[in-house]
C-alpha cells in the first residue's frame, strides 16, 4: 500500500497502541487512533493540515477487525479522514476505495460540507462498474481531534415518567426569531439558554424538552440536487458529532452543547434526543461513500445477496441491528451522549429497524433492543421509540419492552377524529385512560403510551383546523410528499382567514386538542409552537429548505405572533395536570374497587347514565364523560409516598351546543367545582360556583369541562 505521489507520508511505524476506544483518542504526546474495518488490506489516517494538505499515516495493528495505532504529535484541534484500501466487490458489499476520504464514524466532532457529488461517489460510472479514482478530498467534512474528559456539569432532574410533560422542538427553528435571546444565539444551542427561553417553558410546564436530531447532519444527495437542505435532521453523517449548525462559534459545538444541558437541568428540565440509529446520510448503494460504506458496507448495513441495500426506512439503506458493529457502535454513541454530553434520554427514530435483525420479523428481545436494555447506563435514562418504520412489518405499536415508552399514533388518530366529529366515543376512552388495551400486557405502565396531537411530521395544531388538505410545495416535490391522511379539518375556509367566526371556530377545536393532550393519562408530547399559535401555511412534512436560507427563514417560531391567550390556557391545563394525580396514575384503570368500595373509573353519557353495551358501540355518540376516583389514586411521590387526591369529573364533548346532565355514581360526593372550561380563551370557567351531581350544564359546543370533587 503506497500513498499518492501528491501527498506526504509520516515516516516510521507508529506504536500499535489499542483497539478501543474507536476514534481519536488524544493523550501526552500524541493521538491514538481506532477504526473498525475488518476486511480492508490497510487503513490511512490521513491528517489535513489547514491549507489543505494531506499527510497519510498507515495504522499497521489490526485486532479485532480494527486498525489502530499511536499517532506521536497528534493533538486536539488537528483534522483528518481516513482511507481504507481493500477489494472492489461490490456485489459481496465490499466497496473499498482509497480515494474516497472518509469521516471516522466514532468522530467526536466534524467540520467542512459536501462537496460535489459526483466525486463522492465510489464507482464510477454505475454502483456495480468500475471504481472512481476522483480524489474526494476537499469534498467530504472532515474529522476532528477532540480532547475526551470527565463531565462536570449539572446532574439532570430525573423526573419520573408519571411527571413527565415532553415537548419536542428543532434547536434552529426555536429561538431564530426570538427578540430575547441575543442576535448572536439565536438557532444555536446557546439559544436555548436564553432567561426568555428558560422562562417560557417553566411557565408552560414543560418538564422535558426532545431535541430534533442534534447528530451530525449531512444532506441527502437528492434534495441537495433540488437546491435544499435537509432542516430535520434525520440524515446522519456522524453519531457522536453535535451537529455543527447550531453552534454559534464555529468548532465550538461541543462546548455550547453542554452549556445549553446545564442550562436546561438549572431549572429542572430534561433534555432527550431524537437519535437516527435506522439509517444514514449514505443513501443506497448509488450514493455517496463518506464513511461507512467505504469500510464495512456488509458490517454496518443490511444488504441482499446481490450487493443492494435493504431498505426498510424509506431513505435507502438500513443499518443492520443484528451486526456486533452496528450494536456497539450504537451502545457506544448513546453512552456518550448521556456520560460526556449530560442528555437524559432518547428517543428512537423509526425504532422496529432495531429490532429487525437481519431485517426479518420484529422482536423485542433482538440484540441491539437488548443490547440498549440492558446497558447500566442507559437502563437508567428514558428511553422511547418511534414504534414503526416504512413497511407493514415494522408497525410495532404496543410491541416493545417493558422499559421502553413509544410515540402512540393510535392516540393522535383518535382525539383527531373524535374532534372532527368522525367517531364515537368508544376508543377515545381507551385513549383517554391509557391505552391499556396497547400497552396493558408485560407489566408497562401508562406512561409507556407517549401520547400526541402532533409532531414535526406532520400540521402543527394551527393547520390542523385550518387545512383540508396539505401544501407542500415549498419542498420542490410537486406537493408529493407527505401524508395525505391528516384528519385535518378547515372550518369552511382554506388557510389564512379574517373571518371571525371561522377563527373562534379554529380556535375552539385547537384548545380541545390540546386539553384532550394535557388530561390524558400517559405520557403528553407538545409540538413546540403549539401553544404559540405557530403555523407552517399547510406544509406537513417541513424536512427542508433551501440551501442558503438563514435559520430565520428556515420554518422558524414567529414569536412576534404568539397568542398569549393560548399560552396562558396551556399553562393552565399543565397546572391542573400536575395538581391532579388522578389524571396521571401509574397504575391502569380496571375497574377495582377502591378501599372506599367504589370503582376506580365509572363513564357516563351526555343523559348522566352509565354507558352499556349499545351507547359503546353507537358511533354517533359525541359525549362522554369520566367520573375518576381519588380514594385510591395509584401515584406516588419520588421517595415513594402515596399520593391523596379528590376525585374528578371529565366531560367531553364534540359538536353541536347541547344540555349535559352532571354524572355521578350514587355512592361518591355529589357536588363538584369547574376548575376548566376549554370553550374559554383562557380556560377558566365562567362560573366556578359548585354544581350538584344531576344539574344540567349548557355546553354551546365542542368542549371539555374538568369538575373536581368538593368532598360533599
């Protein structure tokens, strides 16, 4: 193995030093340095100085299937790639090409972009064809020396499951048009530290924040080709890189990532990461090779026996769950973020792949699923999945371990019908009380169901009332993409309106979405924005922007917009959740008999009657109500203690004004105070005087009503 005529070489052999960790690992005197790549004939450490140059040093141990060796005079800040010579064989998988320079894949942070795309590719003319001999330096991010030390920051708040109120964001989108956070924070992790930031979501009750993908993101080579960004994220190019484009300083990345956990654990908020462990920037076998295709293509990815990727995550490759390279890599990349970066949970993109190993038939027990379970450190931080990926197969809802919780899209699909006036009443209140019937068996808890309205893919709450049908053009598809099933609703009117009567319409539906959230019993998820007001102007699957676009212009909050009526309501409904374990018992409903010899959950019609056989299955019934028992609440402080509650009353109504007679077992107090009225802009109830069980209440719409008992 020789190096190119045009490029250095380090004289000497350097010392073998040893195979793990994986990565640049600096010390006195220089970097050790670890790549796996067992069927390569040899690895280059190619170091690039800061004009450009490249000095290659060849690792000469190899154990384990990883090339390794002890760089002298090597030190943090220093750039490089790495080049794996090997067979052409692309129908076994091997596509080894020591011209293409590769991004370390266990890299602590990168720095540079894309270049062109054709020297990125391997091949030449087409993926099975000859090998491309263009030099793809200068076209490929490189790797970057990064000192390893003990973190010393904030402990993170640990907030149980049955507290939890999570709230999912994009680092950019938050803070760009914020006017409090400084001008030069702003779409940056630092962003997120901002007083006025911090403020704002201890005021709405947010308990944990999930971040959009934060890994290192590389945009995929056709929606570069369209003049765009990936804005998301979920196209990773390095797993234990901060994404560069949200750090305020250039290479700073690392440290303003940690600044803003610390931040965020001061006033007792959690930070969880949505993390991309299915799939990678590499596309399928005619896209780029940037890292781990050029070395270990059959280590890392699931492929036929004709060389193709195997894609079950509709982006064209999948990382194979059942390789050891794969399962440490992903073990080792969690742990780092938890350990060295302070995060307090996960949540898992498109989460089956993981446990399809070999792509075959899901199983909660696969290796890497096991692997993650098992760990001692990431058995202790929150863990949840995105319980399906971009096949039949993989709809997984219900299917995972007991120690996982998992985004439930049957919730979000329910509440979205029932307040359009498309269903009964029937699995809303299974939605309602849990979801037992998901996630009753294995001994999980209600908290397993991450219930939601919506998320990044998809209409924010806004839209969702505004829009019939979606508007994606800006993405440059021709309005393809994006899913047509939104159980999406306008009021009368497409979009933007100055009608006031389609508006309070609007309004009214988006606070019963959000009240159906906040009172559910399971885990809430807000779409940041939600509770702002936010609009994306009917786009449902904002994935990208152009190219050049600030991050202002790149779907960010209007801050300047914010309907702080809503905000106020918000906050109010996350209140009463807190102050109401009834509504956020650990334990599922069934029936019990409480110590005071009543039924722990008793459901009611519109008439004040207890709902049989027929009112269940009668499809037009629009009302219900929740008579929930407090003698018996199974909820409990941290330290264990039990937690007393009064017994509520919940009353839901889709539709046309209607008389509601006040339900209430014969055995239980029969006065009850209004404590939440969602007709209200601000949640309060025009009267909070004390009803009698069987007085009769004037609903002028769809509503929900959240009564508590007075102990009479």
């Amino acid at each position: 193995m020789s190096s190119n005529s045009d490029h250095s070489a380090v004289s000497g052999v350097p010392a073998p030093g040893s195979p793990f960790p994986l990565g640049a690992t600096p010390s006195r005197g220089g970097t050790q340095f670890a790549v796996h790549s067992p069927d390569a004939d040899g690895v280059e450490i190619c170091l690039i100085d800061p004009e450009g140059s490249e000095t290659r040093v060849e690792l000469r141990s190899h154990t384990f299937g990883i090339w390794h060796g002890f760089v002298d005079g090597v030190d943090a800040g220093a750039t490089y790639g790495v080049r794996a010579h090997g067979p052409w064989d692309p129908t076994a998988g091997r596509r080894f090409n020591q011209h293409k320079l590769l991004i370390d894949p266990a890299a602590r942070q990168i720095t540079g972009s894309v270049g062109s795309p054709h020297a990125l590719l391997a091949y030449d003319d087409e993926p099975f064809g000859r090998p491309s001999e263009i030099d793809s330096l200068g076209h490929v991010p490189l790797s970057v020396v990064t000192s390893r030390s003990d973190r010393t920051g904030t402990t993170g708040p640990d907030v149980p499951w049955d507290r939890t109120v999570l709230y999912e964001l994009h680092v950019g989108a938050y803070t760009a048009r914020h006017p409090g956070v400084p001008e030069e924070h702003r779409g940056t992790y630092l962003g997120l530290t901002a007083p006025a930031i911090l403020e704002h979501l201890m005021r709405v009750g947010v308990t944990t924040v999930e971040l959009l993908p934060v890994h290192a993101t590389l945009t995929e080579p056709d929606v570069r080709a369209r003049g765009m960004r990936n804005h998301w994220g979920y196209s990773t190019g390095a797993y234990f890189a901060p994404d560069p484009r949200f750090a305020s300083v250039p290479g700073a990345e690392v440290a303003e990532f940690r600044t803003m956990v610390d931040a965020l654990h001061s006033v007792g908020i959690e930070v969880v990461l949505d993390v991309v462990y299915n799939h990678t920037c590499e596309s399928s076998i005619s896209g780029p090779s940037l890292s781990w295709r050029g070395l270990d293509a059959p280590g890392y990815y699931l492929l036929d026996g004709r060389g193709y990727d195997v894609d079950l995550t509709g982006c064209g490759n999948t990382l194979d769950s059942a390789s050891p390279a794969v399962v440490r890599m992903v073990c080792d990349s969690l742990r780092y973020w938890v350990l060295d970066m302070g995060v307090d949970g996960f949540r898992f993109d498109l989460a089956s792949t993981l446990g399809r190993p070999g792509g075959w038939r899901f199983d909660p027990r696969a290796p890497l699923l096991t692997a993650i379970t098992t760990d001692p450190v990431l058995s202790n931080v929150k863990l949840i999945a995105e319980p399906w990926d971009a096949t039949g197969a993989g709809y997984q809802v219900g299917g995972f371990g007991n120690m996982w919780s998992e985004w439930n899209d049957r919730y979000r699909d329910t509440v979205r019908r029932f307040w359009a006036g498309q269903t009964g009443v029937r699995e809303l209140a299974s939605r309602l009380a849990g979801s037992e019937d998901i996630y009753g068996g294995g001994n999980r808890k209600p908290w397993a169901s991450v219930n939601f309205i919506t998320a990044h893919d998809g209409f924010t709450a806004r839209d969702l009332v505004s829009y019939s049908h979606k508007h994606n053009e800006a993405n440059g598809e021709e309005n393809r993409d994006g899913t047509d099933n939104n159980v999406s609703v306008d009021h009368g009117i497409e979009g933007p309106t100055g009608d006031p009567i389609v508006s309070a319409a609007r309004d009214r539906h988006v606070r019963a979405l959000l009240a159906t959230l906040a009172l559910s019993t399971g885990t809430p998820m807000l779409l940041a924005g939600d509770e702002l007001g936010h609009t994306q102007f009917g786009n449902n699957n904002a994935y990208c922007v152009p190219t050049d676009a600030s991050a202002a212009d790149a779907w960010a909050i209007d801050w300047s917009t914010v309907d702080e009526r809503l905000v106020s309501f918000v906050s109010r409904l996350l209140r009463i959740r807190r102050s109401a374990p009834t509504l956020r018992q650990q334990e599922f409903f069934s029936g019990r008999d409480t110590p005071t010899g009543r039924p722990d959950l008793v459901w009611f019609d519109a008439a004040g009657n207890e709902l049989g056989h027929d009112a269940w299955n009668d499809d037009s019934l629009r009302t219900l109500q929740a008579w929930v028992d407090g003698a018996d609440v199974r909820s409990y402080e941290p330290d264990g203690r039990h937690v007393d509650d009064e017994s509520s009353l919940l009353i839901l109504h889709s539709g046309e004004p209607i008389e509601v007679s006040i339900a209430c077992p014969p055995w239980a107090a029969s006065r009850f105070v209004p404590v939440f009225d969602s007709s209200t802009a601000d949640g309060i109830p025009g009267d909070t005087a004390a009803v009698v069980a069987g007085s009769t209440m004037s609903l002028t719409g769809s509503t929900i009503l959240v009564l508590r008992s007075d102990g009479r």
